[in-house]
C-alpha cells in the first residue's frame, strides 16, 4: 500500500499502466483487510442474534448516526455495562435504519434489535421543504436555491445570521489547460473561463424523517452526469454533500465554490499534525502564487465569533480569494495518461458554518467524524462501553494505537490540535500497569512508571508517543 503512495501515483500524474496496477494491489490489500478484520470482529463478539456493536476509533466524543441494515420493523436498544438497556432513536430508510448513537472516542458499544409485534408510525420530520420556493427549513438552517440548483441563502437560525455571500454556492467547471505539465500544473488563469452544470430535474425529496432529511439534484455538463445528496441533520449542523460523478471531459476542472458572509484576511487550512494560515488576498507575489493551497480534512474562513469551513473526506486542494472558499474536485488533463479521472467517482464534502473561530468550534471533531464514519460488525461486543483511552482535553488528538513492534505492550501516539500548550491526564477503562514515553522507533525515552494515569504535557502541535503495558 505504502508503494502506490509514490507522489506521482496519488495525484493523478502517471501513466495510464501504472492505475491498473496500483488498482489491483489495493484490491488485494483490501481482501487482506477484510480477512483480518473479521478475525478480530470474531475475537471481540459473541454471536448473539440480533446484535450489533458499533465501533468508533476517532479522536473525539460523538454523536452520529449508524446505518444498520435490519429489514424487520422494530427498536434499537443500547447494551450498558451494568446489565441495562437504554432506548435509542431511530429513523426507518433505504436499506435499514439510521440509529442515533454517542460514544466516547475509542470505544465500542453494543446494540439490540427488537422486532415490533406490528408496524410503528415514524417520529414527525423535524424538517420541511417548499418545492414551490425551492426553501428548506431544518434545525439550524433555512436554506434557498436558484432554478439552477444552486444555493442562494443559507440563513442560520442558531445565530441569527447569513452564511452565503451575494454569490452563494455551488457547483462550477472551468476550462483547464496549464502552459506545461498537464497532469501536475493548474494555472491561475483558469478563472478566467467559467462554467456551471446545468441542474436536469427539479430537486427530488430522497429522505425525510426525524434524525435527516436528504435532497437529490442531478446536473449534467456535457458529457458528464453529477449526482448529489445533500444531507441535513437535526441534531450536527454540518451539511453534506454525497456526490457521485460520472466524468468524461477534457481538461475541465471541476470545483466547489461557496461564498462565505464572512470578512477576513486569512484562511486556515488543516495538514498533518496541526493547521496553517494562509492569505486569503494577492496584495503580494507570494500570496499570488498560493492560489491553490493544500488542505488535509478542512479549509475555513472564520471572523473572531462566527465562521465557515468546507470538510472533504478525499479532496485536497483548496483556494481562498477574499470570502469565497473553494475546494477543487475533479480534473481531466490527457498528458501522460488519456484516460486520468475518467470514469465514476464517489466523494463526500460538507460544508460547516459554526460559532467563534475554528479553533473554538468543533471544526476539526466533525472532519474526523466525515473521514471516519461509524462502523459495526455483528453479535455483542466483550468490551462494549469500554474506551481504550479517555484524552481528558478536546486539545489531544489521538493519531495511532497499536501493538509494540516487538510484541511487548501497546504504543499510543497523540498530538495537540488546536495550537496552544495543555496539561491533562490520559486514563483508560483498561487498567494500566505501566507506562513509558517513548520516541518515534517505540524506544522508551524513560524507566517506565507504574499506575494508570498518565499525567501529559504538550505544547502547541506537539507529537507525543506513550508505550503502554496492559
């Protein structure tokens, strides 16, 4: 897998030759995956009938929803340590039902399905859509398009005020053709030649109840087709924007623009082990040059009380021009491979306004959440409501944990996240023997202390390792 990491196979800059390799490796390494997860599903579970467990191995605290694909009508139950069960939400849609879940991070927690003795009436939306106008009312937002589909408001009913600016947000193509290097280059002037898709059909209602509420648009451009379900969700005010692309241009980009209500000279975007902030203007050459900037998991515009941040779970290159955020999709260039990008592509990307700067929101717990969305495997969990680690600070991010290489004790790696020094304690719902700080090669930097707290001190985007004996 490491190998077909290589910097010119992630960005799309090889020959054709090498996808059909690299593609089948992955498939191989996936059935390996598979193989040894279901191993380990089977050590953690019993076979209890009509239970799942739910597993979470973020960063953060959550509450989310699980797709469960149970066909019968019924409730879902959680399975506390104490023997108790405790009712959960759910909401009835294709394919099973969506069960609305908290969970500490690193933690598993069984779930109970009981079959209804007859069919239950489904819980009132807790949204409502006006085809007419083309206006959405959820929890949080009251939203409008255009005819085009594209989003013209976007009104915060939390904070009482617009996210959108005069050009609102949307979908938007450009034509792509750099002076050289076709593969790797985007030049500045593709601005200059803008597009949109055309929407095909008005707006179709997918899903609505309770917990969710999903809208369908399909766009065509040329000879592409780009579908989307925009999710809206009572209880997190992220909006997201499942996508799938069929995609056969020619040296088209393909972005997602929002402009933002929001007045700011920089942009923050996340990398790996902390963030960075960039101009959001050209007032110089350097700031000229870094139109296109990377970002790992988000990018965000933010004032000193309100902000706004686009997530992705796979996209990585961002602009910020004064209060417009954009995120880039898809490419189509021919140089060295013909084909590159052709074909169907599946991506999600959200779009997170929020309260104070990015920092002081909960920006970068609802990235983890995107990119690492709850899971399940079947039967009861031995651990359930057990966390391997409780990080004790919304500033601790939780990066690996892992069996040592020599077999002796667990290594857990942790950073700071937010950019500023912290002191907490990190625990365990395992009782912990000992531990020892280590460095980057699981080499203990200190005799090992015994007791099962441990007491942690970062400063800002500092990374720390820990071997841990159980």
């Amino acid at each position: 897998m490491l190998r077909n990491q290589f910097h010119d196979i992630i960005p799309g800059s090889s020959i054709h030759e090498v996808y059909a390799d690299s593609g089948e490796e992955y498939r191989k390494t996936n059935q390996t995956l598979d193989t040894v997860r279901a191993g380990l599903f089977a050590q953690l579970s019993n076979a209890q009938q009509n239970t799942y467990t739910a597993f979470h191995f973020g960063s953060f605290p959550r509450r989310d929803l699980l797709l469960i694909p149970e066909t019968q009508e019924g409730i879902f139950t959680a399975l506390n340590r104490d023997g108790s069960r405790t009712p959960l939400e759910s909401q009835r849609v294709d394919g099973g039902y969506l069960v609305d879940l908290s969970m500490d991070a690193a933690s598993m927690q069984t779930l109970a399905f009981q079959q209804a003795a007859h069919p239950q009436a489904p819980a009132p939306s807790s949204f409502s859509y006006d085809p007419d106008s083309r206006t959405l009312q959820t929890p949080h937002y009251r939203i409008r398009w255009d005819e085009n589909g594209r989003m013209i408001s976007v009104y915060d009913l939390d904070f009482q005020r617009e996210v959108l600016g005069k050009k609102g947000g949307g979908l938007e193509l450009f034509e792509d053709k750099p002076m050289n290097y076709d593969a790797w280059d985007i030049d500045i002037y593709y601005t200059q030649k803008r597009e949109s898709p055309v929407l095909e059909s008005a707006p179709q209602v997918l899903e609505d109840g309770a917990l969710q509420m999903v809208l369908g648009f399909t766009y065509r451009y040329h000879h592409s087709v780009i579908s989307q379900k925009v999710t809206f969700y009572r209880d997190s005010r992220r909006i997201d924007f499942i996508t799938d692309v069929d995609w056969q241009e020619s040296h088209r980009l393909l972005k997602a623009s929002f402009d933002l209500n929001i007045r700011t000279t920089k942009a923050t975007y996340d990398i790996q082990y902390g963030h960075v902030e960039r101009p959001n203007h050209w007032n110089t050459s350097w700031d000229y040059a870094r139109f296109e900037v990377v970002g790992h998991k988000w990018a965000d515009l933010s004032e000193s009380n309100y902000g706004a941040a686009l997530l992705s779970d796979c996209k990585y290159g961002y602009s910020a021009k004064d209060s417009t955020l954009t995120l880039s999709l898809l490419r189509s260039p021919k140089r060295p491979d013909p084909q590159a990008d052709m074909g169907k592509h599946h991506f999600t990307y959200a779009l997170l306004p929020h309260e104070g700067t990015v920092v002081q929101s909960d920006v970068i717990a609802q990235s983890v959440s995107l990119n690492l969305p709850l899971q399940y495997f079947e039967g009861a969990s031995l651990h359930s409501g057990k966390a391997l680690v409780h990080l004790g600070h919304p500033g601790v991010y939780l990066d690996a944990w892992k069996q040592a290489e020599d077999g002796d004790g667990f290594v857990l790696r942790i950073h700071e996240c937010l950019g500023g020094s912290l002191k907490t304690v990190l625990t365990s719902d395992y009782p912990i023997r000992k531990y020892a700080r280590c460095n980057l090669l699981e080499e203990p930097q200190e005799q090992p202390v015994s007791g099962d707290n441990i007491p942690v001190s970062l400063h800002p985007f500092e990374i720390c390792s820990y071997r841990i004996w159980f």
